[in-house]
C-alpha cells in the first residue's frame, strides 16, 4: 500500500518533529511528485497548508504532541522536484499569510534533507 502523504492527502499531516536546534516543531509535507502547476495541484497545496494551519493553532498540535507545546511552528514543504512558477510563486504569496498567523513556511528539495540547515 502505497503512503499517504503529500497535497493528494490535505487531510493528513505527513510528519511532525522537532527541528535540530529544539527551538520549533516542523510539520512536515512530504510531496515525491513532480510540480505541475494546474489550478487542482494549487488548490490541494492551499487545503494542505490550511490544514497544516488548523493543526498547529487549534489546538490538535498541542494534544497530540505536548512535548512540542513549548515550540514555534514552522511548516517546511520537502520536496523531490523543483517547484514549478505557478507553485513557486503560490508559495510566495503563501508565506507572509502563514508567518502573520505565527507560523513560519518554507520549502526545501530531498537533496537538502542530509545536508545541514
């Protein structure tokens, strides 16, 4: 069976850790699929990062994970495939929105997930 992660699954919260530094709780998405930048791969990058978004002020972060209630939020998008204009600049626009509500956003390709931040 495949995993059930990435924006093909908004409603799941692919992984949630701590980063190196134990100063933020990273929410992870994981997505291993090349960016096509159609109008429903941004719409389901919005529902995951509104998800994403719920998670971590609602509440449900702090229920699920109270070892991390301590920690700033910070949603990092791995990615295996460069993101294309469309999805580059959703993330743009994306990124102010998110830090105004407290929650820090950025992305990063899997050739970056050994290397240090």
């Amino acid at each position: 069976m495949a995993s059930r992660k990435g924006i093909r699954y908004p409603e799941v919260i692919d992984l949630v850790t701590d980063d190196p530094v134990g100063e933020e709780v990273l929410l992870v998405v994981v997505e291993e699929r090349p960016w096509s930048g159609d109008r429903s791969e941004l719409e389901l990058l919005q529902q995951k990062l509104n998800n994403y978004l719920r998670f971590a002020l609602d509440g449900a972060m702090q229920e699920q994970f109270p070892e991390f209630v301590h920690l700033r939020p910070r949603i990092r998008l791995y990615s295996r495939y460069p993101l294309d204009v469309e999805v580059a600049e959703f993330v743009k626009r994306a990124e102010p929105v998110l830090l105004a509500e407290g929650v820090a956003f950025e992305t990063r390709l899997f050739d970056e997930l050994t290397q240090p931040s």
